[in-house]
C-alpha cells in the first residue's frame, strides 16, 4: 500500500509541474494581453522553445538556467511556478483527505487560479479577468455540483448565500479602493474580495481578509525598513488576498475553533 501511495503522490506531482508549465504561460501572456495559443518561445531572442526545452523544472536544470539558443538567463519564476504547483497538488491530495477525483481537480483547479492571480498581480500588477472568471466558474460548479460536500464553517447553505458571502465579503475592499480612488487597492482586488467570499461563506471570507491585511502590513513594513518601498509607493495586494484564501482552505476549522474560543462564540 505504501508504494502505491508513492506512486500516486509521484503522479500527483508530475501533474502538478506540468500544469505549473501551462499557468507559466497564462501569467504572462494574460497579463500582458496576449493569446495563450501558440508556441512557447525565448523571453530574450524570440526562437521556438522545442519539446524537451519544456519538460517542467527538468529542462531549467539541464540547461543551467539559460536559454539554449541566446544563453541568456532564464526567469526563475519558471521553475518555482512549477514546482509550487506540484507541491500544492500533493497538499492537497493530503491535506484535504478528499476521496472523490472530480472534487479534487475541482481543488486543483481553484488552487491553480489563485496561482496564477498571485504571480500576475506580483509581476505585473494586475490580475486578468479571465482567470477571475475562470476561478468563479469553478467554485460555482463546486457548489452546485457537489452539494456543499466540504462546507464553509459559515451558515450559508444556499447557492444564494454564498452570492451575498462575495458581496459582503467585497463590500470592505470596494470602500478602501472607492476612497484611495484606485490607489491603494486596484478593482482587480475587489473582484478577486467577491471570489473569497463566494468560496468560504461570508465570516470564512473575512477572516481570510483580515489574514490578508495582516500579511501585507508586515511585508509592507519590512520593504519599507530595508528601503525597497516608500510610504506611498503602491505595493500589489492580490498576493495576500490569496495567502488569505489558501490558508483558510487549509486551516479553516482551526482557524474558526481558535477565532470561536477567543470571542465567545
């Protein structure tokens, strides 16, 4: 029993990786306006990537990091996409203990957007739509198709409850960018805010806000005390929304037992 559980947590992981190559491509290419179609080629002199300069993490190993055509160093958001991916698809496979397949590429799939909302947002500064449609798309497919199977500890049981959970849950970041005038937070945070909220239920969606400003107001203070960032200087939040988010997954009933024993509820 022990190998085959190796096997499937190996396959798990090889999946994982060459799912991470394709969220590569979205990254870029949906930030930046592009189509996700077509070849993959050199950020730096434009040729034709081929087959085995695209095996996940191996490739980027075997050839140094550089490009075999220019020679020129490869990002190293390639590989660690990948093997990030990978490692949160064996997460999840154990963590979650989920014993349906269909609810599990359901995980894969919202862990897969949030992923690629992380890493656009912190190169970029901005999060596609589309991949917030797409991770809308799954979470409602989730809930309807599977009964509430893992529930938000919130009271919402309904389709509609979870509606006005991501309008709830949206209602505190569409304030702070309503008054900042887009400066402080970007419509793309208040989005993905209404996608947290759609997901964990509306006292679930808070917590995972609150985590979220948390995280931001240390990393915000350590860039400023080693003089990466200025007081004003706009740093990307999309990131900590998704810490948020994944570490509610995660740890939401420890969370919630914690939150529960401190307040009295």
């Amino acid at each position: 029993m022990e190998i085959v559980r190796l096997v499937n947590l190996v396959f798990v992981f090889v999946l994982g990786t060459a799912i991470g190559s394709f969220l590569n491509v979205l990254i870029d290419r949906l930030s930046n306006g592009e189509k996700i179609t077509g070849r993959s080629k050199c950020d730096h002199c434009r040729k034709q990537l081929a087959w085995y300069d695209l095996i996940p993490i191996v490739s980027f190993i075997t050839l140094g990091g550089k490009c075999r055509y220019c020679h020129k160093k490869l990002s190293v958001y390639y590989p660690f996409v990948e093997l990030l991916t990978g490692v949160f698809f064996i997460l999840i496979t154990q963590s979650l203990g989920i014993s349906s397949i269909p609810l599990l590429f359901i995980y894969f799939g919202i862990i897969s957007c949030l992923i690629v909302i992380f890493f656009a947002d912190f190169k970029y500064q901005i999060i596609p739509d589309s991949i917030q449609l797409a991770l809308f798309v799954i979470i409602l497919f989730f809930h309807l198709f599977f009964e509430f199977a893992v529930r938000p500890l919130g009271s919402e049981t309904e389709i509609t409850d979870f509606i006005l959970a991501g309008v709830g849950t949206m209602l505190p970041i569409l304030f702070l960018w309503w008054v900042t005038k887009g400066r402080g937070m970007g419509f793309g945070d208040v989005k993905l805010a209404f996608n947290i909220g759609f997901l964990l239920g509306f006292r679930m969606g808070l917590i995972a806000l609150y985590i979220s400003f948390i995280f931001g107001a240390i990393v915000g203070m350590l860039l400023i005390v080693i003089k990466k960032k200025h007081l004003t200087s706009k740093i990307a939040f999309g990131p900590f929304l998704v810490i948020g988010i994944i570490i509610m997954v995660f740890f939401q009933r420890e969370i919630w037992s914690w939150v529960s024993h401190l307040y009295g509820y």
